[in-house]
C-alpha cells in the first residue's frame, strides 16, 4: 500500500500547476464537454504511467545494483528541484479540436506526458517499488485528483490555489523519498 499511496501523493501534488493540468483546463474551455475529457486524461495516463512504471520496475529489476538505486535516490532529488520550476503551457501549443474531446484529450495527453515530470517520477516510483500495478494506480489516482477538478473549476481553481506553496510541498516530497533512498542505500536505515 506504501507504493499506491506514496505514488498518489507525489503525482497529486506534482500535477498542480503541470503542463498536462493547463491543457485539461484548455481543453476543458475548448469543448465544454467534462465527461469524454476526464475519461480522455484517464486513458491516456494508464498507458503512460503503465509504461513508465514498468520501465522502471523492469530497470531495477535489471539494475538491481547499489549504483541503481543510487541513481534512483538522485532521481528523486533531482524531481524536487524540478517541481521547483513552474511550468508554461501556450494557447498555440494546444492541440486543434478535429477528433473530438475524448481522442483529443487522449491523444494531446499521452504526448504532452512524455518526458513529463511526472512520467519521470513514475519510472522512479516503479524502479523503488517494483510493483507496476500499484504504482500505474497510484500515479493515475493522483493525476486525477490533480486534474478532474481543472476540469470542472479551471481558472477559478488556479486563482485560489497557492501554486508556489504546492510545488513546494511535492518538491519536498520528492526530497525526502531521495534521501531516504540514498540513506537506505547508504545503509543507514533499514
């Protein structure tokens, strides 16, 4: 359970301010349609993130070395100073609405994830736990939390919410999973 919710709260708190949730309240703006919308960004992140997570665990699993989770615990580090960094998403890089709101969310999702910082803490999540399923669910769980209410509240939830103050608390996050990583490498946790 320790790698569904710790893979939820990572993602959850990640995801506030992330490109992928601007372009779910640009979508959402788009095409007023919520539905085919949350069931497109649930789509594509379980593809993603079953990727990604099994990337990480099927590394791990071949890197099981010190050096790996070393790379892993700096890994996470190096997320924390990342989530530090706001991100922009641009009007001009939405996607055009052809395909209608379900294959556009899909589509535009699975891409806009690529090499996302969250994609990149789901391999991470997936080499510590090795557990595909729990992480692909816990990551998916959080970017829905993240990311249904942008789609319904949008801009109205980007004025109440302190982004600095969020990216600052998954940055920490992020921090603490590094060292306590590094630490249990190290030898000096168990």
């Amino acid at each position: 359970m320790e790698a569904l919710f710790t893979s939820t709260a990572i993602v959850a708190l990640a995801e506030v301010g992330d490109k992928t949730q601007l372009l779910a309240m640009l979508l959402a703006t788009r095409f007023n349609r919520p539905l085919p919308i949350i069931l497109g960004i649930l789509v594509a992140t379980l593809a993603n993130h079953a990727l990604a997570a099994l990337l990480g665990a099927q590394a791990a699993a071949f890197l099981d070395s010190p050096v790996f989770r070393y790379a892993v615990g700096l890994s996470f580090v190096a997320m924390a100073a990342w989530t530090l960094i706001p991100d922009k998403f641009e009007d001009e890089d939405a996607p055009k609405p052809r395909f209608g709101a379900f294959l556009t969310t899909l589509v535009a999702f699975f891409l806009v994830e690529m090499g996302d910082k969250t994609q990149i803490a789901t391999v991470a999540l997936g080499a510590q736990y090795h557990n595909v399923a729990l992480v692909t669910a816990g990551t998916t769980l959080g970017m829905m939390i993240a990311n249904v209410p942008a789609v319904f509240l949008g801009n109205a939830l980007l004025k109440r919410v302190d982004l600095a103050k969020v990216r600052m608390a998954a940055a920490a996050l992020f921090l603490v999973i590094g060292l306590w990583v590094l630490a249990q490498t190290a030898g000096w946790i168990g």
